[in-house]
C-alpha cells in the first residue's frame, strides 16, 4: 500500500465529502434533515470515492481494494474526530459519542470501502 498516496486519497474524498455537506447545510428544504442529506451523500458518495479511488489506483499499484477502502474510510473518521467534530458538531450541541455511533455514519463507511472494493475488482484487480 502506498501510504502517502493513501492519505491523500483519503484526505481528497474528505474534503469533498465536507464540501458537500456543507453545501447542503445552505438548503432551506434539507438543512434541517440528517436523513435527506445522507440519502444524497449516498448517491453523490459514488462519484466521490470513484474519483479518489481512481487518483489511488493511478499509480499503477495493486493493493487490495477492501484494505484500501478501510484505510481511506479510517483517514476520513480520523479527520472527523479531528476537525468536524470539534468545530462543527460540538458547536451545534453533538458530541464526539453522537456523531460516532450514529447509524448513518456507519453506513457511509460501509459504502464507501464497498465501492473501492468493487472499484478495485472491476478496474484493477
């Protein structure tokens, strides 16, 4: 595994992923909505890991995708911990334990090592 490409795929899909859904938090009609905006973080989650997946695998290395998807998924919770919670979800009332064992977060990070791994078997391995 090549770890600096890794971290900064994993960094790369973060941002984009905040980005989003900071763009939704602007939305009058899903703003006040966890379930309806990770119902479209799932559907705009596709492209995103696609594209850090393919910055990865652009190197020409062979890592196995469903250590790949876990390692960039982990990156992501690790930048969570360490920037959107604090300064994000602390200051609306959350805490580190509300964020992390909400249900939705996990299924994020099921799809997300899902389509690396399907990424993986169907572009590289």
């Amino acid at each position: 595994m090549k770890v600096g490409r890794t971290l900064v795929s994993g960094a790369m899909i973060w941002v984009l992923i905040f980005i989003t859904f900071t763009v939704m938090s602007f939305i009058p009609t899903i703003k006040d909505s966890e379930l309806q905006q990770n119902l479209i973080l799932y559907v705009l989650l596709i492209p995103i890991v696609i594209l850090g997946t393919k910055f990865y695998y652009k190197s020409g290395a062979k890592t196995n995708g469903l250590l790949l998807g876990i390692a960039m998924s982990t990156i992501g919770l690790i930048l969570d911990a360490l920037i959107s919670v604090p300064y994000v979800i602390i200051p609306h009332g959350g805490s580190y334990e509300s964020f992390f064992i909400n249900p939705l977060l996990f299924i994020t990070s099921i799809e997300y090592i899902l389509i690396v791994f399907v990424y993986w078997t169907k572009k590289v391995k």
